[in-house]
C-alpha cells in the first residue's frame, strides 16, 4: 500500500494518465448500483401488485358464488312449503306428514341449484326436529347421526341455532362415520319468521363444501400460497393454507388494506388486504417472500460478479491505454534528453532547443484535442444519462466542454422503443439504433438543441431543450415524433413506438420527464405498436376505473368454445374489448389485471381434459409461448383467437365424424327393422338414449329428408320386391313390410311409386310374360 501511495505521489506523466483512466471506471460502477437498487424495487412493487389483483379476481369470483347460495336461502326462508311447517306440532297427521314429503322434495331441488352445498337442513323448534333433503330426525339423533360436527360440540351447535341469524357464517367439520376424516364445511344460518314475529320461527343451515370452494379458487389463489375470508367482525369464514399465519398479523394491519411484511418463524411474509363492499368481507392474502430473495440472490451475485469482471478488465484496460499514450511521450523526452546533453552551450544552440521543446509540447497539446474529441461522444453520452438518473451534481461549464449546449430553461425527454427490427443480426440491430438516434436529433432541432442517447438493446431517448412550456410546444414535439415514426417506416422498415415526457424547467426538470415518457411507454400493452403516447394523455386515465370480464362472461366464452362455436367466441372477445377499449379507457393496471385474466381463461381451455392438446397444436407454433411474448392487448387478443380457432376446428372435425358415425349406426337399424309394425321416432330415440326433437332434426340434416319419409321409402321398395316375387295378398304383404293395414300400403305406395300396388304388380308381371 506505501509502495502505491508513493508511486502516486511522484506525480509522474503515467501516473497522471493512468489515474485519469482509472476515474473513468467509477461512472459504469454508479450507473449499475443504481440500476440494482431500481430493479430491486421494482420486483418487491410488481409482485405485490401481482399479489393484489389475483386476490381481487378471488374476492369477485367467491362473492359471486357466496351471493347466489345467499339468495337461494333468503327465497327459502320465504318458501310456502317452510312457512306451512313451521305450527306443526310434535305429534303429526297425515296432511303434516304429507306437507313434509313436500318439504323434503323442495329442500333436495334446492340443494340442486348450486353444485357447492354439501346440505341443506332446517330446525323447528316447535316439532323438536330437523328436516334435511332426504329425511325427518329429532334434534338428538340429527346431530349424533346424520351431521357429526367434529369441532362443534352439540350444546353450542343447539343454542346457535336457536339464536337470531342473518346470513351468518362458520366454519365447521362434518364427519360421515366415526373412522372417516372430517370434511370441511362452511354453515350458513339464517333465521325464519313468520308474519309480525321478531322472534325466529325456524332456522335453516346450508352448508358448503370446502373442498370446491378450494377447488374453485386453486387457478388464481394457489399463487398467493395463503387465502383468508373473514367476516365484518373479524371471524374466519374461509381458510386456504396456513391458518397459524392469520393470528400473527396485527388487526391494524388488517384495517388498513394495504401491502405489508410480517415475520413468523423467522421467515418473511408478503400480507395483502382488500375490502369488500358486499357484506362488509375482507380477503386477506399471505404469501411467503422466499422467491422474492432469490431472485434479489441471483441479482446481487451477477452484480458481483459483472463489478469484479469490469472492476479487472477496467484496469487491465487502464494500464494498456496509459502505457500506449506515456510511450510517445516517454520517447520523445528521452530524444530532447539526449539532444541537449550532446548540445552546444553557445547562445544560438539554446535558442534552437527552446524553439524545438515549444514545436514538441504544441504537437502533444494537439495530439491530446484529437483524444478527447474521439471520446466526445462517450462522455457526451454519459453525461446525458447521468442527468436522466437524476443526477444533477455537475457544472454548467463542465456541458460546453463535451459539446451540449442548453441555451433555454426548459427540458423533454422523448424514448423510442424499437418494437421490429427488419434485420435480426446484432450488428444490424445497432447500425438500425444508430441511424434512429440520428434521425431523432435531426428532427428534433427544429424545436431546439437536441441530443440522442442509447438506453438499452430496444430503446433510445432524445432530450430536446426548449424555449417555453406553451401548447405549441407540446404540439411540436408531437409533429416530430410523428414525422420519425412515418420516416424510420417508411424508409428502414423499422417498427417503433415513442412516448413523449412533460415540460419541465430546470436541470431536476430532465429527471421528471425522463420518468415521464417511461411511465406512458407502459401504455403500449393498451395503445399497440406504432403509437405515440404522451405523458399528458394519460394523467387524464388515473382514475378508480376497473375493467368488465364477469364470470359469467368467461363461463360463456369457455362454453362456447368446448362445444367449437368460433362464431360465438368471436362475438364475446370483441364484446370484452369493445367495453374496455372502445366505450372507455383502462388505466395501465386495469389493463394488466384484464391481460392476465382472459390469459388465464386460455389456460383453463388449454388445460380442459376434453381438450386433446398435443393432436391441436402438433408441430405449430406453442400457444403458451405466444402468450407470455404478447407485449399489447391487440397482439394477446390476436394470440387467443387463433388458440380459439385451433381448438374449435378441432371439436367441429370430432362432432363431423361423430355424427356421420350416428347416422350410419341410426340408418342401418332403420333397414333391419323397417317391418317392425311398431317402430316410431320415439322407439329409434329411446334407443339411441336420444331426443325425438334431436333425432328428429339430427337425421333431416344429415340425411335430406325427414324420418318418416325414410321410412316408408324402405317399407314401399320391399313392397315392390314382394309384389313382383310372390302371389300373396295386399293384407299380407302390408304387414310383412311393417303397415298395419294395406290401405297405408295403397296410399304410400301410390305417393311414392306414382301407381297403386295392383297396377305395378300387373305391369311387372306382364312384363316378366313377354320376356
């Protein structure tokens, strides 16, 4: 270190280069600490936006389920059929016990109506009894044989339903026998009343599967590891996960509904909290952070990893420059040296070696410019990102000497995003970048001092100086960004989106509209390609706004597309983005929750057991691979509609040959059993397990005629046959060809032959004579 530290206090030539090259190192060393520590931020926000929006699809799609089971219950508490039960007494007559019957039947029709109740039963306190779906117990026996609650002991489960309830929930263990597991359920009571009544007459008790509520969420929650659904007053209607989790969190923390972190046995949990209107519910999502620190792990050990390699080749690189810039200079002292050791000392000889040391040191000065001015643009480059990351800390001089000039107060940035290249090759790919920066500058003066700089592999920023922060200022750096999006089209075949930051005075001014133009660059996933975004335009979109994908929507457009109604499919996708995209604008989140949402109604068709994936998409392209590239709306709603289209060729080839098999299969029992006097559109349906509506329409469509017609031309051929081959009677042959009398015979015969049988078997027979 002494050694170092002396070496550098000599203050020679090559330590003052080598020092000055060594500096250089310390602006790429800021700019990437910077770019970790933003990175890092913007995974911890991404994810817990991500977290958010698959709790708010699980909160709309489990209070839509919750709401229908609610209605149900309301209605039947309002039923005739529990109203008429309710004075019943103990000892019951026949129309009781009839009324009962009735009850039954239209608890199990109930019960029906959502395939997410596990049971329906109803208490009346009056009779002592409790009537399910299927029968009529005591109080007693229901509870110790038909609902075995493990968690709720019979005491608490009888006073709860002699309590007033208005759609409360809990959370509760039903057990079919004493050695099976219990199954979780969730009971919800409600009270009945009769007529001016407070006090309830009756309660009933649905309860819901678990099980299918898990299962109901598993395609959006299972990502958040841990779901919770509490009620107004903080009790546990729904658990998904770790139960122990829920205790561990403050109940400010669930007021608040916002993102938090809590710790747990010595583990990190990422907590997101929203409130929902319909009876005051609360969803609460906790979810491990484990991912989250590997991937900042692999961040951190790359950054490591890239410093020391760029740390070693910057002062390997160092040490090579400055050897080659000191050895000319070294030479050149070493020759003066020596001339003036072998020079004369007279007045002349010295005057000549005062004019040669002047030539010598004016020759190094201009060899010095000529360096710096190769490395202009480097450091002219620099500087502007440098003022772009916010970093103001520099002197104005300091502009002048690396050729920026700004003569005015105010500042824009515009970023390019290069969104095709025409040529695929790197080389190409920065020669294509280069001519965009310059093309950009260009254009860019005609509003004032401008200057190009390289962001990344895809994107290139310009910052304009301008004169005023006035309308037709905004309005001109618009016309040049429509005139380089027509220019770079039309001359290099090159696709880019630009967005456009606000007007902002002073050096801070750069920093926030740099800012600026990234956040409206985000609106491409809803603009497209090819479009100019201003951060202007979409200040107006940050509004409480949600976009429109019902469940009912979805459910349709799965239908739709199992059964391979591409017409259908068509219908809701441009419904879906004709009422967010058309009658309003999404703001950017909306927009991403709407993306990730109808993405994730692909991948439930795609992962449908009727779908046979591998046979649809065999050596094409992989639809989950077109998913996750798609960068806009547009591109994703090309993307499904072509998966869609896919899918629905494939089910109408499998409905085409399964119905050319079903009509062979109906035709060829029609020939061999045409004589059945008996046989009927409703004895055919009944044996293929069919309609007579479906076969009906089913055979006219695909045959050409309707079944009868079928039919009766089958029976008048065999006439034919018969007449021509045997001297029987009409009677005879009627019923042996399947007509009950021979004047159905004569009649069909006539209608489709054009003659009566008697006059074709004459005919024949006559002509048989002849020959």
């Amino acid at each position: 270190m002494n050694i170092l530290k002396k070496w550098f206090n000599r203050r020679t030539m090559y330590s003052s280069i080598l020092f000055s090259y060594l500096l250089m190192l310390i602006i790429p060393l800021l700019i990437e600490t910077f770019s970790y520590f933003q990175y890092s931020n913007l995974i911890n926000k991404e994810t817990e936006m991500y977290n958010l929006s698959l709790l708010k699809q699980s909160q709309r799609v489990l209070d839509d389920r919750l709401q229908s089971i609610e209605e149900m219950t309301i209605n039947l508490s309002l039923d005739t059929q529990v109203q008429r039960f309710i004075n019943v007494s103990e000892n019951m007559d026949a129309v009781d016990k009839y009324n009962m019957s009735k009850l039954i039947e239209s608890l199990a029709s109930y019960k029906k109506t959502n395939s997410f109740i596990h049971g329906i039963y109803i208490y009346f306190p009056k009779s002592g009894s409790v009537i399910t779906e299927t029968a009529k117990s005591t109080v007693p026996d229901f509870y110790k044989y038909v609902y075995r609650y493990a968690d709720w002991g019979f005491d608490d489960w009888k006073y709860s339903i002699n309590q007033n309830h208005n759609l409360e929930y809990r959370a509760a263990q039903v057990t079919l026998s004493d050695a099976s597991d219990p199954n979780q359920v969730i009971c919800l009571l409600q009270s009945v009343y009769q007529g001016s009544i407070k006090q309830p007459v009756a309660t009933i008790v649905v309860t819901i599967d678990a099980k299918k509520v898990e299962a109901l969420l598993s395609d959006g929650p299972s990502a958040l590891g841990n779901l919770y659904v509490l009620d107004r007053s903080g009790s546990t209607i729904f658990g998904l996960g770790d139960h122990s989790l829920l205790s561990a969190m403050s109940n400010e923390q669930l007021v608040n509904h916002q993102s938090s972190r809590i710790h747990v046995n010595n583990q990190s949990f990422l907590v997101s909290s929203i409130h929902s209107s319909y009876r005051d519910r609360q969803y609460v999502s906790i979810t491990s952070v484990e991912f989250l620190k590997n991937d900042l792990k692999r961040i951190t050990d790359l950054v490591i990893l890239v410093t020391i390699g760029l740390i070693t080749a910057g002062i390997v690189l160092a040490f090579i420059l400055a050897k080659g810039k000191y050895r000319p200079i070294k030479k050149l002292a070493d020759g003066f040296l020596a001339k003036m050791r072998s020079a004369p000392t007279d007045a002349a000889n010295e005057l000549q070696q005062i004019e040669w040391v002047a030539d010598t040191a004016f020759k190094e000065k201009e060899n010095f410019l000529q360096a710096m001015q190769r490395q202009m643009p480097v450091m002219r480059s620099n500087m502007l990102l440098t003022l772009m990351k916010g970093s103001i800390s520099v002197e104005e001089n300091s502009f002048e000497d690396i050729g920026i000039q700004f003569n005015a107060p105010y500042f824009s940035v515009i970023v390019v995003h290069v969104d095709q290249y025409h040529e695929s090759k790197l080389k190409e790919r920065n020669l294509s970048k280069f001519v965009i920066s310059n093309v950009l500058e260009h254009l860019g003066r005609e509003v004032g001092p401008s200057y190009a700089v390289d962001l990344d592999v895809d994107r290139v920023a310009l910052l304009i100086n301008l004169a005023d922060e006035s309308e037709a200022d905004r309005q001109n750096l618009h016309d040049v960004a429509v005139k380089a999006l027509e220019f770079i089209r039309a001359k290099f075949n090159n696709t880019i989106t630009i967005s456009i930051g606000g007007i902002h005075d002073e050096l801070e001014g750069i920093y926030h509209s740099y800012l600026e133009a990234f956040r409206a660059m985000e609106y491409q996933i809803i603009r497209g390609y090819s479009s100019i975004i201003t951060f202007d335009e979409i200040k107006a979109l940050h509004k409480a706004q949600t976009y429109v994908y019902p469940i009912q929507t979805e459910e349709l457009l799965i239908s739709s597309i199992k059964h391979g109604d591409l017409k259908k499919v068509r219908e809701i996708m441009n419904d879906v983005y004709e009422m967010n995209f058309i009658s309003g604008q999404l703001p950017l989140e909306m927009a991403r929750c709407l993306f990730f949402d109808m993405m994730g109604t692909s991948i439930k068709v795609l992962n449908s057991s009727v779908m046979d994936y591998e046979k649809i998409f065999a050596g094409g392209p992989q639809p989950y691979e077109l998913l996750i590239s798609s960068r806009t709306i547009q591109e994703m709603q090309g993307t499904l509609l072509w998966i869609y289209e896919q899918i629905c060729e494939h089910i109408q080839e499998d409905k085409k040959k399964h119905s050319h098999h079903l009509e062979d299969r109906i035709t060829s029992y029609l020939q061999e059993n045409y004589t059945d006097p008996d046989l009927s559109l409703t004895k055919v349906a009944g044996v293929f397990n069919l309609s007579s509506t479906y076969l009906s329409g089913f055979f006219k469509e695909q045959s050409g005629e309707n079944f009868l017609n079928y039919v009766n031309k089958l029976r008048v051929e065999a006439a034919k046959k018969i007449l021509v081959e045997q001297s029987i009677s009409l009677q005879e042959i009627a019923a042996l060809v399947g007509y009950s009398n021979n004047v159905v015979l004569i009649r069909n015969f006539k209608k489709y032959v054009g003659m009566t049988p008697g006059e074709y078997r004459e005919k024949n027979t006559s002509t048989d004579h002849k020959k």
